[in-house]
C-alpha cells in the first residue's frame, strides 16, 4: 500500500510518498503555491493519479498545546476542496515540528539555508508521513 504524505504550507506545499509496502517515506519534491487554487489541486491530483496512493496524509498544524488555530482551518479548507479533486481519503496528522525538524536533518547534511529552501518543504512532508506510517505500526 502506498500513502502520499503533504505539507500544506502558507507559501509552498511539500510532497512525500511511501514505498509501496508503506514502511518509508520519501520526499518527493515542494511548489510554490500560486494564487490559482484550483491549479495547485489539479497539480496535487495529477501527483496522486501518478502514485495511486491508498491515503493521502495531510499534516495539521497544531500549537504546541494542540490547539488549532487559524493555520489549521486553512489546512482543513484545503483537505475539503482537495477531496473533490481525488478520489483517495485523506486523513489529517499532527505536525508539530516537522518543518523544524526537517530543518534540524538538513543542516546535519550541511545544506545551506539557501539550498534547505527548495527541499524542506517535502522534508516535512516526509516526517508527516513517517509519523503517520509508524503510528499504524504501533
């Protein structure tokens, strides 16, 4: 089974996919939004239509006290509006720190902040994804 991990972002949306037994994901690659909505959902569908993903793993941006906020209602606009663009479930995860610790493994692999740029957005997804993988496992 293969899973499609994102990271729904105010600038950019990350993408990651697992392998096809669903143990590890990978990043695959981030985009800068555009003010076309529905081109970045048709974007995000031709990626899934690709894949065949079982699920689509969304992550929530939680406070660190779990609470939602208004990066939280944007995210779950998004899941909404992409449900009609794919016939996959989505599911929505936790992803306090991701993108700080996507941060943390890119500097251990002394990419510079320039370069983490282009790739931290689908880093993160990767975590998101990962997370939710291992939880299944637990």
């Amino acid at each position: 089974m293969r899973y499609v991990g994102l990271d729904y972002g105010e600038k950019r949306i990350g993408i990651a996919v697992s392998d096809s037994k669903g143990l590890l994901a990978l990043p695959v690659q981030s985009f800068v939004r555009t003010k076309d909505r529905k081109r970045d959902l048709r974007r995000i569908a031709e990626l899934v239509n690709e894949y065949e993903p079982s699920k689509i793993i969304v992550g929530m941006p939680l406070g660190l006290s779990g609470d939602a906020g208004s990066s939280a209602e944007a995210v779950r606009r998004f899941v909404l509006e992409l449900s009609k663009e794919v016939g996959v479930d989505i599911l929505m995860h936790d992803e306090r720190l991701s993108t700080v610790e996507a941060s943390r493994r890119l500097k251990e692999a002394n990419l510079s902040s320039k370069a983490q740029r282009s790739v931290i957005d689908a880093s993160a997804a990767a975590i998101i994804l990962q997370s939710w993988l291992d939880g299944r496992l637990v």
